[in-house]
C-alpha cells in the first residue's frame, strides 16, 4: 500500500555547514543500504527532509529493515502517494487509508493538513476538517483531540497527495562518515563487536584488525571474527579487515618474557600494530571493547600500561558497562549468537593462570628489552603478511 518513506532525524547539532553534511551523507547511506532490500528506490533531500520514493513493487519489510540499520535516522514514516483527483477520491483513500495504517480504530486523531502547492481549491484548515469528519462517519468509536491524539494524520498536497500516520523508530545517532574513521580491534568476543558498533553510531567510518594465531587458533576461529565484521558493517557500512598473523610475536613473548606478564605484553603489540595499519588506513583513533575490571588485562592499572603502548586515541565506548548491558546490545544487534560460539582466540590459548592484575609500566618495559633482538623483524613480518578483506553486509 506505501510508495515512499519521510526519513525523520533529529536536528540537534546540525546547524549551519554541518547540516548538508549530514543530511547529504543521511541519502548516501539511505540508499546504500536499500540495495538490500527487493526493489528500486530514490533517496533525496527535500526541504529540511530525506525521502525515500520507491519505482514499482517493493518489498515493505526489506526495505523497512534496511532503513533501521541506518544511522542518523530516528524514525521512518510510510507513506501513500495517491494523484489529485477531487476530495472525494481523497477522502475514500485516507478512509481506506485509516483502516489499515490505524492500530486501532477507536483512537483519538486529528487531520494536519499541507498545502505545499497552494492552487489546491481548499484551505489546509478546511481539507482537515471535511476529512476528519469523513473518516467520523466512517468509523464512529474514533475520537477528535486536537491538543493530544494518539494517531496525527498528515496529508501533504504536493504534485501527487502524501498520506502518513505512522512512525517506526530508527535507530538515531549520525550517519556513518560524518565523523571520520577508526580502527577496532575486533577479537571474536562479545564486547569488541559491541564497540564497534557504538562508536559507528556516532558517525564513524570503521576499518578493523583481528590478531590470528595459526595454528593455535583455527580457520574457524578467524571465520567467526569475519562474520562478527559482517555483522558489525550491516550497520557500519564497509570494514576493511585486516587479518594479522601474530603467532610468532606470541611465541617469542612466551620464551622470553615472564608469563604472568603475557597477556599484558601481547596487548601492547597489538595496540602498536593496530595503530600502524590505523595511521595506513587514514584512521583516527583505536577501538577495543575494555570495560574497567571485567578481566586482569583490564584494571585501571593495566589499561594505563596498554595505553602507553601507542599515541593514537583509544576510543573505550564500553568502559563503563556492566556484562549483561553488553550482552543485551549483542542481542540486540544480532552479534551475541556468533560471539558467543565456542572457538578458542589467542588471547585464550597464552594466558597465564595468574596473570598480573596490577602491571608496574618500568617492570613491563624492562621485560621488552628481552625482546629487542628479534621484535622489530617480527612486526615487520606482521605487517607485510597482513591479509585485508573488504566485509560488506
Ligand atoms: P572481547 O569480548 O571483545 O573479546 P574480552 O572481554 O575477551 O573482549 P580481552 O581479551 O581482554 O577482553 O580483550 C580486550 C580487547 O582487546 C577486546 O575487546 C578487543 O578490542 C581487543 N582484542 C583482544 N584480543 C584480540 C584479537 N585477537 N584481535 C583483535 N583484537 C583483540
Ligand atoms: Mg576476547
């Protein structure tokens, strides 16, 4: 029954210059994802508003969908499109109309009419009236409220009639690319995905990185960690997926380093790699899904020792949740089911069972000079042997 969508987003933060940016990127973004839906759509922007026009049959739930995925968008309002043909064609539409877009029909309501072509011979005030009392006649249990209806019927008379009532919820933030990019340090857990996800949110462009131990963590492992980016980039757009082969930067930590100190070190190279392919890639900042004393790696103490391991900003949108807050975004954005399948990451197979809860940065230092004879060749070995994939939903 619905030919077009009004794209609703909220304005607050997007004056000036920073508008056409938001609202060009919004149509950009809009469109990209309806190529997931069945069926043909423009997107454009018009007056103050993004509308989503659809050519021919579409499918309603796809592209209902599609739309929910899109960041900045914070509701999506089907619409009927019908031609001018005289009030009484009109008002059998918006009757039919109310019959199926309606919850219910014993609501309260009223009629906000548009004249965005003013030839139309009635006064906006006058359409409103004559269809709310038609639709009165045709379904008596509804009621008049002019000042708190539970259902605000639009009609815009433009070239052809715009109807809508209805307003599925989007699910806010900004768009994706109006704030630049990061890069996540996606591991195959709950959290990381998670974090992603936030900070796409708010308009960042994400690139990831996932730190693979072959033989120690297996194929299927590193196929979790690509299906979590494709999870994560039905939202985010595009990931460029950078697999980095870190098995022997991990055994050469083991041999020389003391092992309650592992999962720590470890930590820091991977901060140092993710930053090198973050400053390759144009990214701004690092991502991880810590949250403040969730595991020994994540003490106030041993987050300040990962931090000073590289200079770039690492974004934690995650530092102050509690699990089960965690686990109930992963639910909601469909990522919990693969987080949560059974295979082993590196960060598993090198623990120590007592791992340093409270890493002293001078004793983590003194313990890298073990390690300088071979640890620049093996970064380079990791950053040559990088595979990238391109994930897209
Ligand atoms: P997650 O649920 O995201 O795996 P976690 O609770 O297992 O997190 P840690 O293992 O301490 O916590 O990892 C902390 C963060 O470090 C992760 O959220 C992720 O951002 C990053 N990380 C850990 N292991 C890897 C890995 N193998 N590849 C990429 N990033 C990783
Ligand atoms: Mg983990």
């Amino acid at each position: 029954m619905y030919q077009a969508f009004l794209i609703k987003y909220a304005e607050i933060g997007i004056k000036g210059k920073n508008r056409h940016i938001f609202e060009d990127t919004l149509v950009s973004q809009t469109a990209n994802a309806l190529k997931r839906a069945d069926g043909e759509f423009t997107v454009r922007r018009e007056n103050g508003r993004v509308y989503v026009l659809a050519h021919g049959e579409f499918d309603f739930d796809e592209a209902v969908e599609a739309l929910t995925h899109v960041f900045g968008i914070a509701g999506i309002c089907p619409v009927v499109l019908t031609e001018d043909e005289g009030f009484e064609k009109l008002a059998q539409t918006v009757i039919r109309y109310a019959a199926d877009a309606f919850e219910r029909l014993d609501v309260t309501f009223k009629v906000v009419t548009r004249r965005a072509r003013k030839n139309y011979p009635m006064e906006s005030m006058e359409v409103s009236a004559a269809l709310g009392e038609r639709l009165l006649e045709a379904y008596p249990q509804l009621k008049v409220d002019v000042h708190h209806p539970q259902v605000t019927l639009h009609v815009e008379i433009r070239n052809q009639i715009n109807i809508y009532s209805r307003t599925i919820p989007g699910p806010g933030g900004m768009p994706v690319g109006t704030a630049g990019r990061a890069m996540l340090l996606l591991s195959g857990g709950i959290d990381s995905p998670v974090a992603g996800y936030m900070i796409a949110k708010r308009g960042v462009k994400i690139d990831a990185v996932y730190f693979h131990a072959p033989p120690y963590t297996s194929e299927r492992a590193k196929q979790k960690v690509i299906d979590l980016a494709k999870a994560v980039s039905v939202y985010a757009g595009p990931v460029r997926l950078h697999i980095v082969n870190f098995t022997d930067i991990q055994l050469y930590i083991y041999d020389k380093c003391p092992h309650d100190q592992l999962t720590i070190l470890m930590r820091r190279y991977m901060m140092k790699l993710a930053e090198h392919f973050a400053r390759e890639g144009e990214s701004l900042g690092l991502i991880t899904g810590e949250s403040i004393g969730q595991v020994a790696s994540q003490t106030m103490q041993s987050l300040a020792v990962t931090d000073e391991a590289c200079t770039m900003p690492v974004y934690r949108p995650l530092i102050g949740f509690d699990k089960q807050d965690i686990i109930d975004i992963a639910l909601k954005i469909g990522t919990y089911e693969t987080s949560i399948l059974p295979f082993e990451d590196c960060c598993t197979i090198f623990v120590s069972r007592h791992p340093v809860t409270k890493p002293n940065l001078k004793s983590i230092q003194k313990s890298e000079t073990h390690l300088q004879e071979k640890i620049d060749a093996l970064f380079r070995q990791a950053v040559e042997t990088v595979e990238v994939i391109r994930v897209e939903a």
